[in-house]
C-alpha cells in the first residue's frame, strides 16, 4: 500500500479544525496521553482514541473514535509517535504524530505480496527510531522495518526466520517481543489450526539486534530449536523489568468452549525468565483441572520485583483482577469493582502511566479504570465509548499542540500540560 496523505488518503479535502483550549497543571516534567484501541460491542467496527494522563483523580480530557475502522486493530508507541495495527485480511501498519492524532503519517502493508494471504501484523517493537520488529502471527516470518521509513519501499529491511518453530500448521504464531539489551525475546503460541488450536511446547526465541541472527541458548528440548523452553503455554504476554533484570511472561493454556463442550486447559501462568542465564521458573500456575482457583491466568503487568497483577478469566466476560508479589507467588484479594467483568487489553503489560497508576480496559462498562497500586483504589473511569483493547503510552518533554479534523472525531484541543 502506498504511503499515505493525511489531507486526501481518508477523502477529507481541505482541513477544518475546530479546537478546544485548556491548561492543567503538571505533576511531573513530562507530558504524557495514552492511546487506546476501542472495537465496538457488535465487533463490527473500531477506532482509537487519545486521553490525556494528568491531572491524578481525573477529570482526564479524552478525545474518542478517531478514524473509525476495522475491529481488529491494537495500538503500540515510540517516542511522539504511535502505529495503528490493522490484523487478520487488513494487513497494515499506520503511524501518527500525537500532534495530529488523526493524520496518518503513513500507511504501509504487512503483505508480501498483493495476492498474499493475510499476514495478520500482531505488534511492532521498538529497537530505535529508524529499526523495529514486526511480528506476523500469519506468517513464519517477522520483518525488520524503518518505522522512519518515507516510502513503502524504505518500510521492510529485512526478515527474522521462525520457521523452525512452525507446528503442525507451519506456523509459530509469533505474538511479541521485548529487547534487552542486544537482545531480543520472542513469544510464540506454536497453536495448531488443524486440530481446534491445540496448544504445543512454547519456546522464547532469541536474536542478536546487532546481526539479526538467532542465538542458540544451548538448552535441550524435543523440538530441536534454538530458543528456551518454557513451562507455560500459549502466550500472550511478554514484559521486561529493568529493577530485577528479568523478563516475564504469561500464558493462558487453551481456552474451553461451553458451545462445543471443549474443556478449557490449564497449561498457563506466569514464568520469569533471567536474560543472561536463560533460567526460567514459574512464579504462578494456573492449576490443573481439578483445582484452578484463579482460572486461566489471561493477562499480567509486573510493577515491580515485589508488586504485579494479573487477570483471571472464568468464562467468556467473567474476568477478575488480582494484585500478587512476583517474588512470592503470593495473590493478594480481587481488586474493587473489577470482579467478574470483561478485561481485556492486558496483553501488551504496558499500562503503567508515568504517575505510577495502571490503566485496565474494562469492555463490560467500556471504560479505561485507572487503578492506584498503593491501595488498589479507582482514581477514576474514562469512557471509551467503545470496548477498549488495549493501551500504550506517548511520553513527551515538552508541550505540543494536539488538532483533530472534525470529519474524524468529536473535536479537538490544543494540550499545555505543564506549568512555568
């Protein structure tokens, strides 16, 4: 696809912006929004949305259903920048100036080739501005970009081969990653399609970012690859904390199906894994079938070595967050308000603002929650019109102008969020 111009690529002629102008005092330096992915109730549709992340207690300005699309997209940033992931038959990548959040800067494919089937882009991570990873859960293998690319032909640089990690299908399902260092971590699911996406062995793949070669971490396994085995399968998750030095990551097993009668399979939890040593050990399991008392563990986000929280699902809509300590396993009780509802967005294990609040998407009241880890208190809910999916973070260390065209959105505002 070509690159894209943010006055005539969505048909919007001549621009016509019509502002709102407000000040909010800073409790830091920076300057920060959050984007969010929100699909609607019906799936039929999405779009995203930007809301400001100060002042602490709200009320938080939001501007909502920003070029409405497709419900399958999800949301990632880099700098002032942030991309809009379009997946499963859309097969794009679309990057946004926070300054213009409804201007595309461009749009590139994630195809191979026009008549290619759909490579289905699931996340894009961030070595640099001119060098990022693209990981293609329909594909085998994921692509080096420029996300600072000004053409379709400078987007794709090169390629990371997963092929060895294909299962029964071919495929490794690769889902995320994170970078450490001169290394990058890669979660695969290994789910096989032909036969109702049974879950096989999960491995981490690991990369040199300097070469973009495989590293053979030496660890024996049955499949014959080069990454490290993990005691935990289908992946959803990945994170990386800097205080520990460790990178963790969740897995959900297989989910059951009431329709069919297919049982769920508890073969999730959440593993830490040392990026130097490649040791792993599971910090919580998710229990086998005759005693889950949390469910299948469907998301995480780790605070720090002794505070984190995970989601536990118990059935299509009935999800429950729980604060645990990494360090101990130990799960402290259900967060208020946030029993038994539909959480979703948490794959991503980026929702920690710069004031220290975790943001958790709750599509039962389509709402962002914005928890205080202190005492798992609401600080308050955001409405997001639509069901939100997921959250990413746009840091800034000075103030911007923030204009949307009034023929994608509700409005705009100009943002000044900080005080001389």
């Amino acid at each position: 696809m070509n690159s894209l111009c943010k006055k005539n690529a969505y048909g919007i002629g001549m621009t016509i912006f019509v502002m709102l102008v407000y000040c909010l005092p800073a409790l830091s330096e920076a300057t920060q929004h959050a984007i969010v992915s929100a699909v609607a109730a019906d799936w039929g549709s999405g779009a995203h949305l930007v809301i400001d992340v100060d002042p602490v207690g709200g009320p938080r300005k939001t501007i909502k259903d920003l070029l409405p699309t497709i419900s399958d997209i999800t949301v990632t940033s880099y700098g002032r920048y942030f991309y809009r992931i379009e997946g499963m038959d859309a097969d794009n990548v679309t990057k946004f100036d926070i300054a213009t959040p409804d201007q595309p800067i461009w749009q590139f494919s994630t195809l191979d080739n026009t008549n290619d089937p759909s490579s289905n882009p699931q996340d894009l991570v961030f070595l640099n501005q001119s060098k990022a990873y693209l990981f293609r859960y329909g594909k085998a293998h994921a692509w080096i970009v420029n996300p600072s690319a000004n053409n379709n032909n400078e987007f794709k640089t090169g390629t990371l081969d997963l092929s060895s990690y294909g299962d029964q299908d071919g495929l490794p399902e690769m889902q995320s990653g994170v970078i450490v260092g001169d290394k990058l971590f890669i979660i695969m699911q290994r789910l096989n399609r032909n036969d109702e996406w049974i879950p096989n062995n999960t491995y981490v793949a690991v990369f040199n970012t300097n070469t973009d070669t495989e590293i053979d971490t030496g660890i024996p396994n049955n499949d014959a690859v080069n990454g490290i085995p993990i005691p935990i399968k289908n992946p959803l998750s990945i994170q990386y904390l800097s205080e520990n030095n460790m990178i963790y990551v969740q897995g959900v097993g297989k989910y059951g199906a009431t329709w069919s009668g297919v049982p769920p399979e508890y073969s999730g939890g959440i593993i830490q894994l040392n990026p130097d040593t490649y040791n792993v050990s599971v910090i919580l399991d998710d229990g086998d079938d005759a005693n889950h008392p949390y469910g299948q563990i469907s998301g995480m986000m780790i605070i720090s070595p002794a505070k984190g929280y995970f989601v536990s699902y118990a059935g299509w809509g009935d999800n429950t967050l729980y604060p645990f300590n990494p360090s101990t396993g130990e799960v402290g009780g259900a967060v208020s308000g946030l029993t038994g509802k539909n959480i979703a967005g948490m794959e991503a294990g980026t929702y920690m603002d710069k004031n220290g609040l975790l943001w958790v998407c709750n599509q039962t009241d389509s709402r962002i929650d914005i928890i205080n880890p202190m005492d798992n208190t609401l600080d308050e809910s955001v409405d997001a019109d639509k069901n939100p999916t997921k959250v990413v973070f746009v840091t800034l260390d000075e103030d911007i102008t923030i204009t949307t065209n009034e023929n994608s959105s509700g409005g705009c505002f100009i943002s000044s969020l900080k005080e001389n």
